[in-house]
C-alpha cells in the first residue's frame, strides 16, 4: 500500500526454526520472560546459531514483529481483493480481514501492542519502537489511502476514526472485555461511513 516496508532477508532452515520457535514464545510468555536459552532449546539450535542468524535478542524481536506483519499484511490484501471496488465496503474489508484473523493468530491481542507495552517507556532507543510504530502508520495510511479512494469526505480524518475502532477492538481481543470486539467495531465504521 503506501507504506514502504522492510524487505525480509531470507532465513536459513536453523533460521526459520529460531524465528517460529521465539515467535510462538514472544506471543505466548511475553517478551521479558523468554530468555535465548529457552528459544535456542524450543528450535533445537545451539546459542551460537541463533546469535548468529539474528545478532542478539533485540534483532529476533523485530524479527518476529516484521514476520507477523508480513503475514498480517497478505492477510488484509487477500481480503481487499474480494472487494475490487472503491467504497465503503473496501475499508470494512480490514475489520473483516481483522475478524478472520483474531481468533486463530491474536487472541492475546496485538504483537506490536504488546511488545510495545513490554518494552516499556524511558527505552525510546530499543529497535521495537520504530518498528511498531511502521505497522500502526502503515495500517492508518492504508485506512486513509481506502477512504480516499472511495470518495469518502476528508479521508484523512475517517481514517483515524476507522484506526480508532480497530486498536479499540485489538486491546479487546486481548483484554477478553467482551465478546467479538471487531464485530463491534465493524459495524459502527459501517455507520460511520455511511454518514460520510
């Protein structure tokens, strides 16, 4: 979309096999509690493979995040291809997308949420912070790129009301405040849209 964003380097089998193990880890346990040692064991890797494939703790984290991205990414586009057309329904195709995609890949909410409530403030320097905040803008500037495109008025400002909705219901996926938050949501961006 209009985003750029990272190219993934390919990753060697041992790769793959440290990038899934920390990946299931990081979202499970959380970040701070997942130590190398567990991830080099969980993908029956020595230390030294996994420093070497990713460098440290730090790069395996944005690792993970841009991997879940990526997938999150085809994810939305397959769903906007089934509605070729600009409109309304074109922007409701990301909380469709995100409704098919909670269950199975986010019941503990979002990665880049959580990653970013883990790290903490007072450590603006760590790599995950400028790679949550790419996801988040990306997702915006997709929100304002589909509204533009749908001749919806001030796209900009839809936009942020439509990336309101979805951060709102991806904390509650998390939270288990109630039951199906993206639902929710979808229907008052439908609202929303309709009123223009």
């Amino acid at each position: 979309m209009t985003q750029s964003v990272p190219e993934l380097a390919p990753l060697t089998p041992g790769g793959r096999r440290v990038l899934d193990a920390a990946s299931r880890l990081f979202y499970e346990r959380g970040i701070h509690a997942v130590g190398v040692d567990t991830i080099a064991e969980a993908a029956g890797v020595t230390k030294k493979t996994l420093y070497d494939r990713f460098g440290s703790k730090e790069a395996l984290v944005v690792s993970y995040l841009q991997h879940r991205d990526a997938r999150w990414r085809e994810h939305v586009a397959a769903h906007l291809s089934r509605v070729p057309g600009p409109g309304p329904d074109r922007v409701l195709a990301i909380f469709d997308a995100a409704i098919s995609w909670s269950d199975e890949n986010s019941p503990k909410g979002c990665s880049a949420i959580n990653a970013r409530a883990e790290i903490g403030d007072g450590n603006d320097e760590h790599p995950v912070f400028p790679e949550v905040s790419r996801q988040k803008v990306w997702l915006l500037d997709v929100f304002e790129e589909l509204c533009a495109e749908g001749g919806i008025p001030d796209p900009r400002s839809m936009a942020q009301a439509m990336m309101l909705l979805y951060e709102g219901a991806i904390v509650t996926v998390g939270m288990t405040t109630f039951a199906e938050p993206f639902v929710i949501a979808r229907s008052w961006a439908a609202r929303l849209l309709r009123q223009g």
